[in-house]
C-alpha cells in the first residue's frame, strides 16, 4: 500500500502542473503553437478521426490531445510538448502492466517480468499500436506545418545505428501514446485511465511460456522439489512405441511421489525425460492462483478495501 500511495502522490503532483499548462493554453484560444495546429482544419480532421479511433470521450478537449502528439524535440518551450502529460503515462502504464503480470503470474522471474512488460510497453509494441491506430510521424525533412496532426518530432534520418541524444520514430510514437494515457488519466481519472490500457495496451496477449529460459531443467526440478518439501523427481515411461524402429517415441513423466509433475516427449529416453522435468519447472513459473482484485483498484475511493493476493512467490530457483 505504501507504493501505491507514494505513486498516487506523485501522480497529483504531476497532475497539477499539466492542468496549469492546459488551462493557459485553454484561456488562450488560438494563440500559441497548439492554437496553430488546431487552426489548420487538415490537422483538426485527423486528431479527431483519432479520437473517435481510440474511444475517447466525445467531450474530450481537443488541444490537449493536440498536446499529447507534440514531443518535446519540435517546440522549444516544453511546457506545449507533452513531456509531462508523457511522465504521467509512463508511471501509470507501468504501475498497471507490472500490477497484472504479478497478480497473474506471481512466481514468474524477474526476467520473464521484464520480457512480458516489454512485449507490451517498449518502443516496438507501442509503434505498433500507433500505426493500428493510423497515427504517423513527423519526417525527418517534412516541414513542421505540413505535419500538423501527426506525432510532432525532429527525428534522425537513418535509424540503422542507434545514436545517444537522437530520437527515432518508434520513440516518439511511443511517448506520444504513453502521452495519450496521461491526458486521459487527467480527464478522467484511474477508472478512464485503466480502461484505456485494457483496451489497448493489453489487447495483445503474450505467452509467458516464451519468455523464460531453462538450461538445466533436471537439476531446477530436484531444487524446486527440495524447497517444497517434495521427494526427489523420478523419471518414468509412460508410453512408447517404436523402441528399435528409426523413429521412437518416448513418453515420460517426471513424479515426486504419487504426484505427475509433467511430462515429455521426444524421440530419445534423455530428451523426454529434459522435456517432462522442463515442463515441470515451466507450470510452476506460470501458475495462475486466483485473486480478487487489483493493488490500483483501490485508487480510485479513499475508503475502497483491499484483498491482498493470496500467494507471494519464495524467488526464483538459484543453482
């Protein structure tokens, strides 16, 4: 709770000083560099085809979403870019794919984490889903007026090599996005925000299984077996067929007792037995117990209760 509640914190603190932002450019009208973005009916045409695209509310303020595709490299005042509405969405992104994926998968590995939150919030997966989205940036030698309503960027030339200090196209869609979520988060609160990346950023569904590497799978099966308090896993044939013919198969399963705790199948004894101790270890780190609800769920009411998941995971297995 004591994460939530500094996270919570430092989102009303960020939050206070983009309403100060947006307020001045809404006193404004048309003055200011959002003001001339929104004037070019081109560039209002597109920002909103792009708010009816992603679901956003009908009332949804227009030049703040204008505010969201301008990176901070195109302006040289940073209070119109979106840097700040960006660090709201990065923190909020964040705070719920990491929440999901460890009520989810609790006992998964710090690296099997970092690959799923990767597989859903790095700059690859969020051009991605800017490009589903129909959203372009700016080119490179494209003139700033010309570009009015898409993602406003200085961006390099050549994206070969990767430069310090430079900006790339996948980048700037993706603190364009996460820029997106803040402005929503601000409109609407932990309830709009969340929807919106249930919608979207979680709309593509990963394979844990895919993310983790197992080396040595039979001697992490005998130290997970220790740590539960298991008897040691032995290997036995469950099925085979073709011993002495060109192409066998095997059948094995890894037992800690009476209990299977998976299985494999290969054409060689060694490789099921690696398979069923492997698939053993894999449906330990992916166990799914159930919960009923989640950490940032209790954002949204000071008085709302928290359950708390029922199982903490011991850590990852160390050979």
């Amino acid at each position: 709770m004591s994460i939530l509640y500094k996270t919570s914190r430092l989102l009303r603190k960020q939050a206070h000083g983009i309403q100060v932002n947006t307020c001045r450019f809404n006193s404004t009208g048309n003055h200011g560099f959002i003001g001339e973005v929104l004037s070019s009916k081109k560039a209002l045409a597109k920002i909103a085809t792009l708010s009816n695209r992603i679901g956003l509310k009908p009332n949804f303020p227009m030049n703040t979403l204008a505010q969201a595709l301008i990176d901070k490299t195109a302006v040289k005042n940073a209070a119109v870019s979106n840097e700040k509405l960006w660090t709201i969405g990065k923190i909020l992104s964040d705070m719920y794919v990491l929440e999901r994926i460890k009520c989810l998968y609790p006992r998964l590995p710090e690296k099997g984490v970092q690959g799923l939150r990767d597989g859903l919030l790095d700059s690859r997966a969020l051009n991605r889903l800017g490009n589903s989205w129909g959203l372009e940036v700016q080119l490179w030698n494209e003139d700033p007026k010309q570009a009015f309503g898409k993602v406003l960027a200085k961006t390099t030339e050549v994206e070969t090599t990767r430069v310090a200090g430079e900006i790339y196209k996948p980048d700037a869609m993706k603190r364009a996005i996460l820029a997106i979520l803040g402005a929503v988060h601000l409109e609407g609160g932990f309830q709009e925000s969340k929807k919106f990346v249930d919608s979207h950023i979680f709309s593509r569904q990963l394979d844990p299984r895919t993310m983790l590497q197992i080396l040595y799978p039979r001697r992490q099966l005998a130290r997970l077996c220790r740590r539960l308090k298991l008897k040691d896993p032995v290997y036995r044939i469950d099925a085979e067929t073709g011993r002495k013919t060109r192409e066998p198969v095997f059948i094995i399963g890894a037992y800690s007792g009476p209990f299977c705790l998976g299985q494999g199948q290969a054409s060689s004894m060694d490789l099921a037995e690696q398979q069923a101790a492997y698939n053993a270890v894999l449906s330990y780190y992916i166990h799914s117990p159930p919960f009923e609800q989640y950490p940032s769920e209790t954002l949204q009411t000071s008085t709302a209760s928290f359950s708390p998941i029922p199982y903490i995971s011991p850590g990852e297995l160390v050979l």
